[in-house]
C-alpha cells in the first residue's frame, strides 16, 4: 500500500510538471504573435467641482489637451444622463437652454463623461462647433496630419450663482513622429468663446479673438492684426474614416484608454 501511495504521488507530480512544461511552451509560442498595440491619439483632461448647490457639487471638465493621429482614429459620444443635477438646478434657477458643452467634440473622440463636459448657453455651443471645433475636423479631413487641440475652462466660478464662462481654444500642427507642437503656424489661433447664461431666457455666447498669445519659446503675437474667427461648416460624414460619435448611453460602459483624467 506504501509503495502504490508513493507511486502515485510521483504520477502526479510528473503529470503536474508536464502541464506546466505544456503551457510554457504555449507561452512561448504564442507571445510574439501578439504585438503591443500603443495608441497614438491621447487626450488629457482635467476637472473641478461645479456647486449646483449650498451641500451640492458634481465634477467638471475644466482642461482639455488632445494630441489626435489620423492614424489612430477615436469615436466619442453623447453625455447621457452625466451632470443630471447640475442641469436640473441649472434649469430650476432660470437658466434656460443649457448644454453640455464638449470640451473635445464627441465626433473628434470626446466621450460623454464628466471630464470633457461643462455647462454652456446653446449658442456658445453653436459657436464653439463653428468658430473651433469645425477647424479640427476640416484640418484632420484635408491635411491628414496629427494636431494639438486644447480647450481650457477660463473665467468660471464653477457655480450656479454665476454660471457663466469661457473656453479657450488653441490648436496646433503635432508631428506624430517627432512629438514636436509648432505652435509658429497655428491650425487655430487662440479664441474664446464666452458664454453668458441669463435667468429666464436662453442666454447668449460670443466669440472673442484673444490680443496676444505666447508660443513655447516665450515670444509674443498680436493676434488681432492678422486674423479674424471664421465661422465654418462641415458635415462629419466627411471626416475620415474611424473619426466620429456612437451616439448617447452606448459609451456609459466603455473603456476610454485614449482618455487620461487626472
């Protein structure tokens, strides 16, 4: 009996230590047939606390840098129910027709999440799609080259006593290969588009050409002198292929591993 107790002890061990041998030479085999896929399409963003109410708050997009590949094209989507109190407060205290304003356009790979929205007028939405956003699209449809897009939530007191704000926007030709913003020849000079909620109406936005701007290397540009914001259409079908939105709700569940939030 000792001697078949010991006899199966070593079958087992020897089947054990088969098993293991057996999977790593799967391991071995199958390793180099699956390369590590880095995206190049990055997006940054950071957020802050916007007060609804006295014992009330819900986080905000309040920065937005987007480094976006044509070779690595995103699709975003639509909020959802994301900032519902907000905007149910928003909407009680008077302000009417309040969006939630995309900092990165859900067509260029914006999600509907927290970090990439903030509370705007409809017409500062409308002007932010026009006077900005349009501009990335037609760049990345016509050039079909990598740009730094940015959008920062300014002059804001992230509350509903003052809802108002502005985003400045600036893009930038990237250099996907080299990492290299130049920031000399700008896809988008730097604008802001100001929102303007007023109680009991639907508000207003206004776009506004920023006086001066300083690149990398510290130099100053009068902006006013050699550029006025253009306004300009452009359908997303016309963006290439990959770019665009899955709509509302179907990105509540979805890793966004191009989006970094801290």
């Amino acid at each position: 009996m000792k001697a078949e107790r010991t006899y199966k002890k070593q079958a087992s061990r020897t089947l054990v230590q088969k098993n293991r041998r057996y999977k790593a030479m799967n391991m071995s085999v199958k390793q180099p047939c699956s390369p590590v896929v880095q995206l190049s399409t990055s997006v940054y963003c950071e957020t802050k606390l916007f007060k609804y109410a006295d014992n009330g708050s819900e986080k905000v997009g309040n920065k937005m840098k987007a480094y976006l590949d044509p070779a690595d094209p995103q699709r975003g989507s639509a909020p959802g129910n994301v900032l519902s109190k907000t905007m149910k407060a928003l909407e009680k205290a008077g302000y009417l027709h309040m969006k939630r304003g995309h900092l990165l356009n859900d067509n260029l790979g914006g999600p509907g999440i927290a970090c990439n929205l903030f509370p705007i007028t409809a017409e500062a939405n409308h002007l932010h799609l026009l006077n900005a956003e349009n501009h990335i699209k037609q760049y990345l449809s016509n050039i079909n080259a990598g740009v730094m897009y940015s959008v920062e939530v300014t002059k804001a007191n992230y509350t509903i006593d003052d809802p108002s704000c502005c985003f400045t926007c600036e893009a930038y030709p990237w250099n996907v290969a080299t990492n290299y913003v130049d920031k000399s020849n700008p896809v988008l000079y730097p604008i802001d588009i100001k929102s303007v909620p007023i109680k009991t109406s639907k508000g207003n936005g206004s776009v506004v050409i920023l006086p001066t701007g300083t690149n990398t290397f510290g130099e100053q540009y009068d902006y006013t002198n050699n550029y006025r914001a253009t306004s300009i259409s452009f359908s997303n079908s016309q963006l290439p292929f990959g770019w665009g939105s899955i709509g509302t709700g179907k990105g509540r569940n979805r890793n966004w591993s191009h989006i970094h939030n801290s």
